[in-house]
C-alpha cells in the first residue's frame, strides 16, 4: 500500500498527527444543528426501538475496551441507560445472560479480532441485539453486526492505537447522545454538546503543539522501573489507557488505580522511586482530586498532573500537562491525548520499536 510514514519518524506519531482530520471525518454529517441531535444512519434502528434498551453493554478488546469504559460512562451519563464494557475476551467464554432491553455494542478499530468478533456471533445466536462501533470499513466484525457506527479514522498501522481510540470514543459521544436526545436530553443540553464536538478538533491541535513539553516530562517518566497512572469516574478510563500504552511500548511497569483507591493499597508504594501520573479533571471531584495529590507529595511520590487550563493544584513539585476544557461529560476524549504522547517519546528514549512493541500484533484475529 502506499500508505507510508509521510516524513513523521513513526507510524504512531503520524497517526497522532492526524487525530484533528480523524475526528473532523467521524463528525462530518452526522451533527443535527436543526434538532440539537446527532443522526447515525447505519444504525438501522428507528427512535422507537432504541426506547425499548434499558442497558447497554459495550465489548471490546486491548485499548477498544478501555475506549469502551469511557464510552460506557458517556452512554451513562447523557443518555441516563445503565451501561458498562467488559472485555470480550471475558464475555465470550462466561456464558453471559443475553437480554433483549440490552444493547450490544462492539468495538474494534480492526473489525477482526477473533474474541470480539465470536462474541458478537454468541450474542447473535442468542437474539441479542448488537451494534458495531468499528474503523474497517467491511470487516468481519462490521459485517456480522445490525448496523452500526463507522469510526473513519482511516488505516492505523502502529500496534498502539491513537487516532482509532480517539474516534470510539467521539463515536461513543455520538451514541450518547443520540440515545439522550430520544429519551431526556433538552435541546439546549443538545446544543452544548454539538459544540463541544464540534471543538474538539482544534483542542487537540492546540495539545499536539505542546509536544516539545510532553517529551521533557516523558524523559522523567523513562527512567522509572515502575508507575502509577490515577483518575477517577470519567479520568479512570483515561488512566487505564494511559498506562496500557506507556507499558505497551516502553516496557515499563504502569498500573492504573481509581484515585479514590490510592489510600486502599497502592500509597504503600509511593515514594521517590515511583512516579503518579494523576489525572485531574476541572470537575465536581476536583478538590477531592486536589487531597490525593497531597498525599503524593507527602510521600515525595513524583508527580505528573495531566489537568486543565486553569486549574491551580496547590502542589509546586508536580509537571503539570494542561489542556483545553470541554464539557465535563466530554472530558475524557482529551484527557486521553497527552498520554499518548507520553508514552511515545518515553519508547523513543528508551530506544524500542515503537510502532512494533514486543510479544504483540496489532490484530489478534487468532484463538
Ligand atoms: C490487539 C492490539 C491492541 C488493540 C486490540 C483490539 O491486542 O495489540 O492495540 O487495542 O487488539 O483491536 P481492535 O482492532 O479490535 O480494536
């Protein structure tokens, strides 16, 4: 193909790159200024049925579980339907309860992971409905599916996914809302959140400019045997990837803990030795966000603070990463970018195959 590295040094870092013009593509036609909604024409459901759901559970493997954690929240939070992500490597082998008010959804930039797409068959087999959150246009996954969302990141090609992620969890956000706007969601709860999308492909421009920043903290980040990456409700999805790709490419042990739990275990192992990357959010929890990092510093844990412009943390020692506010439920989606980056130099430093990590493939499509 002749889909190369266009002058960026990996495959990883042109597809980060690309992350506005992703996003602009999963959009495009798909915002309802008229009704403050957003239309999803491959969903192949009218209004009515998508009433009947009374829970939604998305499934996914690797990075398209965790985008699935941040989607699930999102659901949950816009459209008010109980929701959660399991990983479908998981759901497939546990003989799970199919219920017909659930609606499934899978998601998988590839559309061929073999676990995702045999729980997809299972699930058919057993009546349930399920719907594909996926970027290959035609893959198995998207064809065994009742309809779905088309991600149209284009081609990935490094094993860590970036633009792919990005646009599950924009297409995520437009599940969200579609299924609020037919149950609760006013109007002008409707108008706040087309904005915010529509925003969201020069915040991540304006993020993406602050590389030069990310690799210094990245260069304090390499050296550490051992991290933590800590949020909580909507940042906790965005710790888990984030610490899924710093170990994905840079070999380095990274946990990811809610930040609610650190005083339950994990601050027996903060010290001098073990960096926290917190994620803070300008949210409801933000004083609660502000104690935890406290408890870091008294413990000399270093700290790298991803948060939002603006925020003042009351901690001198921490790096701090800032980026653009959305609107809180949207939060997640940007949060989420600075990690990349993280952990991209922190590989390139240590001096890895970044586009091709060790041990893993970019699509499992065997047992
Ligand atoms: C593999 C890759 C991961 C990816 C996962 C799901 O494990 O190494 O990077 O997140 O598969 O892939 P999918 O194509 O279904 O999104």
């Amino acid at each position: 193909s002749d889909y190369g590295t266009d002058g960026h040094r990996h495959f990883m870092h042109k597809e980060i790159a690309e992350q506005p013009d992703a996003v602009r593509r999963v959009l495009k036609g798909r915002l309802d200024e008229r009704f403050q909604t957003v239309r999803l024409g491959g969903l192949e459901m009218d209004a009515r049925e998508m009433r009947e759901f009374r829970r939604v559970k998305i499934l996914g493997c690797g990075s398209a579980y965790y985008a699935g954690q941040a989607g699930a929240q999102f659901i949950e939070e816009l459209a008010r339907i109980p929701a959660d992500a399991e990983p479908a490597s998981e759901f497939r082998y546990r003989n799970p309860v199919i219920e017909k008010d659930t609606l499934y959804v899978a998601v998988s930039q590839s559309g061929e992971t073999y676990d995702t797409l045999v729980a997809v068959q299972e699930l058919k087999r057993k009546g349930g409905r399920v719907i594909g959150l996926v970027n290959a246009v035609g893959s198995s996954i998207a064809r065994e599916c009742d309809g779905g969302v088309y991600l149209h990141a284009g081609p990935e090609v490094a094993v860590a996914s970036t633009k792919a992620l990005t646009n599950m969890m924009v297409g995520f956000a437009l599940l969200g809302l579609h299924l609020g706007r037919i149950r609760d969601v006013s109007p002008a709860d409707g108008r706040r959140l087309l904005q915010a999308l529509t925003a969201l492909p020069e915040q991540i421009e304006t993020i993406l400019a602050d590389e030069e920043q990310l690799a210094a903290v990245a260069k304090t980040l390499a050296q550490a045997p051992s991290l933590f990456f800590v949020g909580r409700t909507r940042g906790f999805p965005v710790a888990r990837e984030g610490a899924q790709k710093f170990k994905e490419i840079s070999y380095r042990h990274a946990e990811a803990y809610q930040t609610s739990e650190l005083k339950h275990g994990p601050l027996a192992l903060v010290g001098p030795d073990l960096p926290t990357v917190a994620i803070v959010p300008d949210d409801e929890l933000l004083d609660r966000n502000l104690g935890a990092l406290q408890e870091i510093t008294a413990r000399s844990g270093p700290l790298v603070v991803v948060t939002h412009d603006g925020v003042d943390l009351g901690v001198t020692s921490a790096h701090v990463v800032a980026v653009p506010k959305s609107e809180p439920e949207l939060d997640p989606l940007l949060l989420t970018i600075p990690l990349q980056l993280l952990a991209y130099h922190a590989a390139l430093l240590l001096g890895h195959d970044v586009d091709k990590p060790r041990n893993l493939a970019k699509s499992v499509t065997v047992e």
